[in-house]
C-alpha cells in the first residue's frame, strides 16, 4: 500500500496527533515530514491540499486535517 | 486493541472522512456512530471532548478532530 503523508510541525498537538496517528495505522504506513525542520516540503504539501498542521495525507490523495496546531502560513516563518 | 470510535453526523465531510479512517485503520477497529441518528450517544460525544464531526476518539481517549463537518451543537438540532 502507498504510504500516508503526516505533516506537522514539532507543535504539541502535532505530537499528539503524531502518537496517535501512529498508533492507528503503524508507523510503517506513514511517512513523518516536518514541516518546520523541512521548510522545502511546504511547497508540496500546499499542492497536496495541507492547509493547517497536523495534517494527513492519505494513500488516495485527500487531506485529513487533524485537530489544529498551525496554520500552514504560520509555518512558513 | 480497545475498538476507535467515529462519530459523524452524515454530512459529506463525514462521509468522506469515514471512508478515510475505515480504509486506513480497518473497519474491524472502528465503531462508527452517526449522531443525527443516534442522538442519545450525543451526551457521550460531549464528555468524551468531541466538539465538532467528524472526529475519531481513540482506544487510550484521545479526540481527533478531522477536516470541519459541523459542530456538535449544529447536531443537537
């Protein structure tokens, strides 16, 4: 199966969902990218439809937004 | 493992949203919960800290808020 995409930034709902997400679907059926360590990931996950952090990304290409931690303009600074 | 539960009220952000979470996590691990036709678990809803639907509780307690269907109160209605 293509893998999800979870994408936050090291925000302490991030972290939560992060363990949750994790816990759900096993961490071998996402990848993690965050988006403050990796700003040049942000590009993509605005084309993938991200529009806030924590945010997954499924195999199928919708977009679960997950509780809120940031906006995705917040990130970018 | 202790079942998930997703409450979710119909609205096409639900629909979409369990479609997700059923895919992902399997259907054998989720309880769903349709609150508008259901409304009596309404109360459970609440204590267990979900606001808005759809929204995935998880096995250690947990509330995932996902996307924005309509808030818990809209549902009251």
């Amino acid at each position: 199966m293509k893998k999800s995409i979870f994408y936050h930034a090291g925000c302490p709902v991030c972290i939560s969902a992060e363990h949750d997400i994790i816990s759900l679907i096993g961490l071998e059926n996402v990848e993690i990218i965050h988006l403050g360590n990796d700003k040049n990931k942000i590009e993509d996950a605005e084309k993938a439809g991200v529009m806030s952090v924590p945010a997954l990304v499924t195999p199928n290409g919708n977009v679960l937004h997950i509780n809120f931690g940031a906006s995705i303009e917040d990130v970018k600074n």
